[in-house]
C-alpha cells in the first residue's frame, strides 16, 4: 500500500531498493539517468535508455568497448521518449517502445506509446503497433514470432494505485473500470490480440520456453484494489490467439489454466500474495516470490517454484533465508538466480531450487559500492562463449557515485561499462548503517548524517518512516539529503514488517500495527542517541504513506517527538476500509476485514488515542489519493484542530498517493523544512554546545 527469466529483461525487481535520487544538478555537472537495459542474447551488446535535459535516447553499446556506441531514432519523428527495449532471441531485432509528439500542435494531445522494431542488418526502424491505449512490459516469444505486451485499451490513466483517481463520478465501480490485458502482436503481420480475458486484470506475465502459453497473475478488476488476492494462471497462446483481422480480437477464453491459488493453498502461502511468474528452461515449473506484500511493485518474500501443470502444492525453495529475496531469474532448470535485500544491502545471489542452498553471491553493499543499489532492471543472457558463465547487465548508483551502467560475468566482480557521470562530482552526507537488537529481533537502519558535522556540537534528529509496511528503506535518499543540509540527523529505520530480515521479520506486525513496529524505532532512536550527539529535546518524526500512518500514530502513543509531518497518512482505520480504493491488501494484516473483527482496527487507529497527541503535527495529502484518501488527512486534522493541538493542513490538487507535479513537490519539501525549524527550534546556544556524553 504505503511507496525475465534468461535471454531476457528482468523487469520487476526491489522496487524499495531503488531509491531515485533527483536528476537534477548535484555537486558539479549534469548527472544523467541511464535505464532500459537490455543484454543481447549473445552478451555483446547493450541496449539502454537515457533521459537527459534534451528528452530521451536509444543507445547500443558493446560491452567490449563502451566507445563503441550508437543511437536507434525513429526517421522523421521529434519529442520521442524511448523506453523499454527488448531483444529478438535470435540478436537480430531490437523491440521498444516510443511516445513521439503528436503531429497536432495542441499541447493536451496526450502521446501515444507503439512498439517499434529496429533490425540489426538494414539498421531500419518500422512501427509495429497502432494501437489506443497504455503499453507495458513488452516480451519476446522464444520463438520470435509474437511479442506480448500489458494492455489497457483507450486508458485514461496508468494502472494503479499510485496515480490520481479519476473523479468520482456515474456508477461506482463499474463505470470507467479500465482492465489491464496481455495482448500480442505478430511481428510479421502486425496483427494484435488479446490474449487474456476481459474479467481478468493482469499485473504481470511470462512466456513459457515453448512459446506455447503464457503464465500471468491476474485477478477481478478493478485492478487496483484486487493484486492482494491474484493467482497464477496460465493460458494456452496458440488456442487463444487469432490472426484473422488486423485489429484487438476477443476470443472466448477455453483454455485458461489456474496454476495456483494463495487463497486455497495448504501451504505457508495461504492468503498471502505472488508476484514475478518464471517459467524454468525446461518448462516443467514456474518460480515466483511468494510473502506477505503490501503494495504490487514492492516485491518481496521467498521463492518458491510450482509444477507448470499447477499439480501439488507449492514449494519454499528458500525456507528460513535471513534476507528477502525481490526478484527471481532461471539459469538453468537447476539454478537460480535472484536479488535479495538482507540489512539494507542489495545482493546478487545463486541458488539451488533442489538443494535449497546457495551457490555463490556477491553483495553490492558491501563488495563493491558502499551503499550500492540496483537502479533498473537486470537484463540477463545465458551463456558467454566457452567459459559458459552468465553474464547479466545492470545501472548501478550508490550515494557516493552515479548511476552507470555495469556489466557482471560469472561470480565476478561488476565491471563499469559507461561513463556517463564521470564529470559528476558527488558531495553526499556521511551515512552508515546502524543495527540494533529489540524484544528479539535484529533491526537494521541507516543514520544519514549533518552536513558538516562537528562531533564537538550537538543535533536534532529527524526520524523518516518508509512506506510499506513491506518494504525497506535504503542508503541515502534525496530526503534524507535534504535533512542533512539543513543540519539534521536522519534515522531511516527498518523495523519489523519491513524486508531485508527475513519472511518471519515481515509478517511479525501482523494485528500490530504501531505497537512492536513503533517500538523498534524508539530503540533504534536510543542506540544513535548513545553513539552520536543529538539534542534529546529537538527530534521530529516524519514518514508518508505507512509512514503517515506512523507518524500519526506515533504522537498518540509518545511526547518524545517534539514536531511531526505527516504525509498520506492514516488516522481511522475503521472508516479508511470504506474510503481506499485497495481495500484487500488489509485483510492479511488485520486477519479479517473491519465488519468481521473492528476491535483489531480500532486498536492500532490513532484517532482511538487522538486525546493523547501534544506533538504540532503538519498534515499534507493529495486530493486524489486512492491508497490513503483524504479524508483520513482530515479527520486527524480536525480532530487536532478541535484539541487545540498546533496543525496544519495542505491538501494538493489534481495529486495521487505519489505526488507528479514539480512545484507541488518544491512546495511540499518547503512547508516540511519550516514545519520542523519552526517547532524544533534551535537554542541560541546550540552551535556551541558541548556533546553530551
């Protein structure tokens, strides 16, 4: 709620784990995004994106030589953004997708994405699709006769929770419901189809090694409100796939298999969620990450694999890991590989499917770049020449480095194949990652630190929330910077229900929402206020989304935070399950909805304790969120304003759970920076205080 296999792009991955720093000028010099990546099956050359201040490139570069580079343009097209390219099996045509300008001069004329084939011999550029609608995740057929894609016909909207809502308006759900589908095009004919039913939304698919059928997650739409109760499905391609006409065809769907079922499995998976379907080389099973997840796109639990045929019951092939594995890819039908979240640092990791045991790993936290966070997707090819090792393609950034494109052969360590940033230079804040014990649990964070801190002096501390609860926060992001530079301490904690500790850590704040979480970050508070000089009587607390929710909760339970922001927060459980448009992530973590058990709502509901609160608390939302509607905003602002508790509260126009518009955004961070320096004042004194031992 709260923020491909081999031979092809790995396209979901530890959405938490990619922190997006700003793009925007940092030390000296531009700092340019490279993203897309895709390996060539024959691991010679990449294919990426990049966006820069001038729009957006298709770049070919071959990883012998990152000198030797091209661009891919569309002939005869201005303002195109590129995205999304994807190789042929056999090398010899790269797919991507392009939104060119419109030739109509109107501004409001929305750009249409299509799918767009070059060819390796001629070096020709050809349109495939003609279609109206939102294109996503588009993926070669082994075979390299189809390319299937995410589709939502005539869409007004990306799908999602994360966007604006449309405006209520005419026959609540059912009015205006969009449906995400796979379709498919021939990339001889160019004819387009559905190859999914109209009453599935699907969030993700995957080809099996025969070209034969499509394995999908999917469930009743809205989309939005139902991921948390999907199931794995597979559809036979060549029975539900007609070439008769040019155009989108239905087909009555005859051949629709479910593969498996979380909400009538035996298994440890029961009632919770899927995501990242793989089919293994030899078609015989499909890999996914099964866990405890609160948002579709913050993937993470363990994996498990499942007979094709959707025979049995699945299987944990990574039981009792101590970290949390994101995102899943085969390398043979006997190993894996995966990346994993442990502690806050990203690792690449082998493994066993039969053995249940590791092969190797490489940790890019700790290895290679302090702080080391995979940016994009991982784009793998299967085997290089004799030496028959994987080689796998991805951008990689850290805090003290820009993102680069890195190439991995085999165990061995990522090796930089672009230069992009060299002209960058970075002035971080000094962080590291602090790790503390609470009521049996380890618990990792990380401490961003002030700019030009004295040891000498003394600080205030600002606690940051991440979203979630599944999730984690990671190494430095643009707002702890912002913090830093303003002469903050930054705690981002991970406590329990976050990733990176293993499956058990996640699913420990299950009916415990604000208790045992909050409890872990009082802790972890107490550690950095034992090793490092920070001013007790000037710490804030801030978070958005679950660490809205957080927040408000937070100052009903504890006077030790002496100023507050809350973004997209929650303050009522109970009326929030009749506002949201996710309504089913909460059943597994409450139990059971609010008519069946509202005693477990109320209990970790802040507006319960609102009589508690004495924190000056500034409340910020955006008028379209669906995940963490307004009116919750409201509700705790009323009742703070009511108290005569100190409040503010900014709603912004035309915004969803995530904020799109820039200036919403500048004003936002505005209004949080003078929140704090205005009830977090500092003493006349503080700049020469001695640190208190």
């Amino acid at each position: 709620m709260l923020l491909k296999r081999s031979l092809a792009a790995l396209t979901l991955f530890c959405s938490t784990l990619i922190t997006v720093r700003a793009i925007a000028q940092r030390g000296m010099g531009y700092m340019h995004a490279p993203g897309g990546i895709a390996l060539s099956p024959d691991a010679t050359t990449v294919a990426w994106t990049l966006r820069s201040r001038d729009g957006s490139t298709l770049h070919l570069t071959s990883v012998s030589s990152s000198t030797d580079d091209k661009t891919i343009a569309i002939p005869n097209a201005t303002g195109c953004a590129y995205s999304s390219p994807i190789w042929s099996p056999d090398d010899a045509t790269l797919a991507f997708l392009a939104a060119c300008a419109p030739a109509s001069a109107d501004p409001t004329v929305p750009r249409q994405s299509q799918i767009y084939l070059w060819s390796k011999s001629t070096g020709d550029v050809r349109q495939l699709t003609h279609l109206t609608g939102d294109i996503n995740q588009p993926a070669w057929s082994p075979d390299g006769k189809s390319i299937a894609f995410l589709f939502v016909e005539n869409a007004t909207r990306t799908a999602g929770a994360l966007d604006a809502m449309k405006p209520w308006s005419g026959v609540i759900g059912e009015d205006g419901v969009e449906v995400q589908r796979v379709s498919a095009v021939d990339v001889a004919t160019g004819n387009d189809n559905f190859v999914t039913p109209a009453n599935l939304h699907v969030y993700e698919f995957d080809w099996s090694p025969s070209s034969r059928n499509i394995a999908f997650i999917a469930a009743n739409p809205p989309g939005e409100n139902n991921w948390w109760v999907a199931k794995l499905y597979s559809v036979d391609f060549t029975r539900n796939i007609s070439q008769t006409n040019g155009n989108t065809h239905d087909r009555v769907n005859e051949e629709l298999h479910t593969v498996f079922d979380p909400g009538t499995t035996h298994s440890a998976l029961h009632g919770l969620q899927i995501a990242v379907p793989r089919w293994s080389p030899d078609g015989s099973r499909i890999a996914f990450i099964g866990g405890l997840m609160s948002d579709q796109g913050s993937t993470g639990g363990d994996v498990w694999t499942i007979a094709s045929s959707g025979k049995g019951e699945p299987t944990d092939i990574t039981p009792n890991i101590d970290g949390t594995p994101c995102f899943e890819t085969w390398i043979t039908d006997h190993e894996l590989g995966f990346v994993e979240d442990r502690s806050g640092h990203t690792r690449l990791v082998d493994w066993n499917p039969d053995t249940k045991k590791e092969i190797g790993s490489t940790d890019l936290g700790e290895v290679y770049l302090s702080g080391g966070e995979i940016k994009d997707a991982i784009s793998v090819a299967g085997r290089s020449g004799s030496s028959q090792e994987p080689v796998a393609a991805f951008v990689l950034r850290s805090p003290n480095k820009p993102a680069e494109i890195y190439i991995q052969t085999g165990a061995y360590a990522p090796q930089q194949l672009t230069h992009l940033n060299d002209a960058v230079q970075l002035h971080p804040p000094r962080f590291e990652s602090i790790e503390w014990e609470n009521e049996g649990f380890h618990v990792q964070g990380w401490l961003t630190f002030p700019k030009d801190y004295d040891a000498s002096k003394t600080y205030p501390l600002i606690v940051e929330v991440h979203g979630g609860p599944s999730s984690s926060a990671g190494p430095p992001s643009t707002a702890s910077d912002m913090w830093s530079q303003h002469g903050y301490f930054v705690l981002n904690p991970n406590p329990r229900g976050s990733f990176g500790q293993g499956e058990k850590f996640v699913q420990a704040n299950r009916k415990d929402f604000g208790y045992g979480d909050l409890r872990d970050i009082l802790k972890g508070m107490d550690t950095v206020e034992a090793k490092y000089p920070i001013d007790k009587s000037r710490e804030g607390i801030t978070g958005w989304s679950y660490g809205g929710f957080m927040t408000m909760f937070a100052v009903t339970q504890t006077h030790r935070f002496r100023a507050a922001v809350a973004g997209a927060g929650l303050s009522d459980w109970l009326s929030y399950y009749g506002e949201n448009s996710i309504d089913q992530w909460m059943i597994p973590f409450f139990g059971a909805s609010v008519y069946d058990d509202p005693a477990v709502y109320a209990k970790s509901s802040a507006i319960t304790y609102i009589k508690n609160v004495k924190t000056p608390t500034l409340v910020i939302v955006g008028d379209r969120d669906g995940e963490c509607p307004a009116p919750q905003s409201f509700e705790f602002w009323h009742a703070l304003r009511d108290l005569g508790v100190k409040t503010e509260l900014v709603v912004y126009p035309d915004e969803g759970h995530g904020f799109r518009n820039p200036a919403h955004i500048a004003d936002r961070n505005e209004r949080m920076i003078k929140w704090f320096a205005d009830n977090m004042p500092a003493p006349s004194s503080s700049n020469t205080q001695t640190a208190q031992k």
